[in-house]
C-alpha cells in the first residue's frame, strides 16, 4: 500500500484464520448466503463519493475517511502532530528496539519510500531519532521518550479502533481486510498492467509537439 496505516493490523495472508473469499456481485465462499454482494448499489442511494469506476480515488477517498477520523481522536487528545500511519512503526520499533529504516519498512510492509517520508514526519514531531548505522547510507531509527510517554494513548486509541473496525467489517459483505488481502494476491497472480494489455489497447507514442 502506498501510506503506513494503522489499519495494518489486520491479519496477514499467513496467518492460519480462514480466508474467505469474494467477488462482487458473487456468494463469499465461507460466509452464510446472506453476504451476497448488493451490487444493485448505486450513487444514487450515497451521495459525496467517487464514481464506481474511479477505483483510485475511491481506494482514497475511504482511507481520507478512516485515517481522518482516527487523526481527530488524537487531535482531540491533544496530538494534532500524529498520524495514524506512525502506529505500526511506533509498535514495531517497541518490539523490535531501533532499526534500519529499511528493515523498518520490511517489518510493517510498505515500500521504503513510504517508510522513509513517515519516519522523517515523526522526526519533526519528536518521536524518532536517526542516527548512521554501519553502512553510511543506513539511519537507524528509534523512538524518543516523548514516543513512550505516549503509548498508552497510542495502544488505547489502536485497541479502539480495532474494536471499530471490527463493528464495521459486520456491516460489509465481507471483512475489509480479507477483500484487500483478495485483491493484493489477484494483483500477484496478474498485475494489472497485463489485464490492461490483454483488453487489446495498442501502445503509443508521445503526442506530436
């Protein structure tokens, strides 16, 4: 994913919970007939949101909506500076002790860029330290005291969340996560660029100047 959220505790594709897959406007194999997909939906029945087929920024509009409400209970908490996207950072780097920003990135799964911007905006807010480590382009990231003092807020608003999530996913045809992980292990499978190439779009050039 291209942003550290701190909706990233969802069970990995290892873990051993049962998968149930989907697809829309099909029965979820593992789930009772009720979770039929309502692909009947329409914009018509919800209003402020992007068009079906404007997957990219509808992929955006609902992680807005998620880290949004979850940066206001910290902002109402008094941490305006924190970002959702800083938690499962702050929470490996408490189990693991300092790391590489590298093997920080490995560790919760985004790109190293990603790990990157987020660890610099913690840096500003007074959460991590970077140092050298062995290898002169390594930085060595570990948290502050102010990181600690905040724990308990950061485990409290995480657990809250959870239990929010979970509230939700009982609403949807199918956990959020499990759809994600569905769809992540499809783009493995065929990346989209192939399933683009295959509907017969020829490649062209640049427009003349």
């Amino acid at each position: 994913m291209p942003q550290v959220s701190q909706y990233t505790r969802w069970p990995s594709p290892t873990s051993s919970r049962p998968w149930s897959y989907g697809s829309i406007g099909g029965y979820i194999p593992g789930f009772p007939p009720r979770t039929r997909y309502n692909s009947a939906v329409t914009l018509a029945d919800v209003t402020g949101i992007p068009d079906r087929e404007a997957l990219g920024t509808l992929l955006r509009h609902v992680l807005e909506l998620l880290d949004g409400d979850v940066a206001a209970g910290y902002a109402e908490r008094g941490l305006a500076d924190y970002r959702p996207r800083f938690s499962p950072l702050v929470r490996v780097l408490v189990a693991d002790g300092p790391l590489a920003i590298r093997d920080l990135a490995a560790r919760v799964g985004v790109t190293h860029s990603a790990a990157s911007q987020s660890v610099a905006e913690m840096s500003r807010a007074g959460l991590v330290t970077r140092a050298p480590g062995t290898d002169a382009r390594q930085r060595i990231v570990t948290l502050t005291d102010r990181a600690y003092a905040l724990l308990p807020v950061i485990e409290a608003e995480w657990a809250a969340t959870t239990t929010a999530m979970r509230e939700l996913d009982a609403e949807l045809p199918v956990p959020l996560a499990d759809e994600l992980y569905a769809v992540l292990a499809a783009l493995r499978r065929r990346p989209l660029r192939d399933r683009i190439a295959d509907t017969g779009l020829a490649p062209t050039g640049p427009p003349p100047a």
